[in-house]
C-alpha cells in the first residue's frame, strides 16, 4: 500500500539514510506533522482571541485591571480553542465526552489561565514598581501572557494527543500490522 510506505513514524525518517531534502519532505508530508501545523494554527487563533480581547479589555478601554482582563481574554479563547482542536486537528466528531475530553480540557486550560494570570499580575505590578504608563503597562501585561501561553504550549499538545485518544501514527500501522487487541475504526 503505497500511503504506508510513504509515512513511517517520524523517528524512522530523522535516521533514515536518505538525503536530508528527501527526509525532510516525508517529516512535512507526514500526518504527525500535519497534526502539529493545524494544533500551531488553532493556537495562533486562539492567541489572537486572548491577546485582542485583552488588549481591549485592558490595554484600550481600560475596562478592567490586568488580571480580570486576563481570566475573560483566556476563557473566551478556550472556546474555539478546544472546539477547532478536537474537531480540525485530532479529528474527533459527535458528542463531546464529559469526562474524558471537557473536564481534562478545562482543567488544562485552568492550569494555563493560572500560570498566565500569575504572569500578568507580576508584570502589573513590575509596571507600576517602575511607574511605566498605561501603553507600555498593556504591552508588558500582553506579553506576559504571551510568554506564560508559550511555556506550555508543547506540554498542552502533547497531553491533547492522549486526552482525544490519538496516538501519533506508529510503525506497525504502516505495515498492516494493527496492534495486538485493537482494531481499525476508521
């Protein structure tokens, strides 16, 4: 079967002796890549929906201080955030499982709005320590966030791949081979 032969697992292709071109060809072409490239896209709208919405709650029109901004910006980018990565990326269709896919993902996201509001209140309060305005203030609260979210972004990717139950594709699925005790639901 051709598709089999032309995806082995990744780490077949890195010690493979094909030339490098070659190689990094079948790492991009490869399906584990393609569920990278769309988990990074749907972290990049989900950045934008947070960083957007606290730079207007907070950075614009002053709505509210740092850290509130910051819980609103982050639970309104979780929304699209889980629905675009368990429906685009890992593929999953149908009813959401309570306990199995939203509790886990909330809860990561909770981790991830704590690590990130802790960033923004110690950012905060380095602004106001350094008597900075509001602009450079809204700067550095938005990059906190930034930073905090990039931290644990390949942690939260590599998590997603076992909370929606997609294993990355492995040798013995390119042979034919299904492993002992399971079967194909395709």
């Amino acid at each position: 079967m051709p598709d089999q032969i032309e995806h082995p697992p990744i780490g077949h292709l890195w010690s493979s002796d094909e030339p490098l071109i070659t190689r990094l060809r079948q790492i991009i072409a490869h399906p584990s890549s393609l569920k990278l490239f769309k988990y990074s896209a749907v972290s990049v709208i989900s950045t934008l929906v947070s960083q957007v919405t606290l730079l207007l709650t907070f950075g614009t029109f002053r709505l509210m201080s740092e850290v509130p901004a910051n819980l609103l910006a982050n639970v309104l980018a979780t929304v699209p955030s889980y629905t675009l990565n368990r429906r685009w990326v890992w593929g999953k269709g149908g009813k959401s499982h309570l306990w199995r896919e939203v509790v886990p993902f909330w809860v990561l996201a909770f981790v991830g709005l704590a690590v990130s509001s802790v960033a923004v209140w110690l950012a905060g309060g380095v602004a106001r320590h350094h008597h900075l305005g509001h602009g450079s203030t809204a700067v550095l609260v938005n990059g906190a966030n930034l930073l905090s979210f990039a931290v644990l972004w390949v942690g939260k990717f590599i998590i997603y791949n076992k909370l929606f139950h997609m294993a990355p594709v492995e040798f013995d699925e390119h042979h034919g081979e299904a492993p002992a005790g399971s079967a194909h639901i395709g």
